[in-house]
C-alpha cells in the first residue's frame, strides 16, 4: 500500500504540524524492515507522507504497519524541538529535557514486565 522508503517523514510532519497531533513511533513496511516512523494523527484518523493528502482509520494504519507509537506531540512542541534541536526528529528523551528511561522502563512501557540481564 505505501512504499515508506523516502526517510523525509520527520521532517513532512514537522513542516504539517498544524494537521494535527504529531506521533512518533516504529512501523514495519512491506518488506518487513521496522524503523523509526512520523505520523499525523486527528479525530481517530491518521495521514503521513506517503498517504498525504488521504487519511486513515486510526486501527487500520496501526494494522498495516504494525505502528507503534513512542512520543506524541502538539504542534508547539514540535516547533520548540527543532529549533532546539536543529533537526526534526525523532528527538531523544535527553534533547526534550527529560530523564533517560531505565532499562526497566523500557520492559514495562513495551509489556514484557521484567528485564533480562
């Protein structure tokens, strides 16, 4: 359905803010490679820069790309981190002012309870 290949999401969501609620987070693309991804989320629907100017159920761009969101932002956000940061994303927990996550954390956040070590 989409190609996901061009590696200009961040930036296409940095530049659509105003769209709506800006996620990032992991997907999987047709070849079954997963990486780092940006979306624009609004009222249950979702778009990218491979959709754009088409929007999708929410559950259903989840399904197809097996979307795991990590961090949302407002559009304000957005704008601050990058002139912040000099780049639009994805932005470290440290670059956005906020502790690292534990190692435990991580393990909770993802639902696999315990850490391995």
């Amino acid at each position: 359905m989409f190609n996901l290949t061009t590696g200009l999401c961040f930036e296409w969501a940095y530049r659509n803010a105003a769209l709506g609620e800006v996620v990032h987070g992991w997907v999987t693309n047709y070849l079954g490679r997963r990486f780092q991804h940006a979306w624009i989320e609004r009222d249950g629907e979702v778009t990218d820069e491979n959709l754009w100017p088409r929007w999708l159920p929410r559950g259903r761009y989840y399904e197809l790309l097996s979307a795991e969101p990590v961090d949302r932002y407002a559009e304000h956000e957005v704008l601050v981190y990058t002139l912040r940061t000099k780049h639009t994303g994805p932005w470290t927990r440290e670059e956005r002012g906020l502790k690292p996550r534990s190692p435990e954390e991580v393990a909770r956040r993802r639902g696999r309870g315990r850490v391995r070590r």
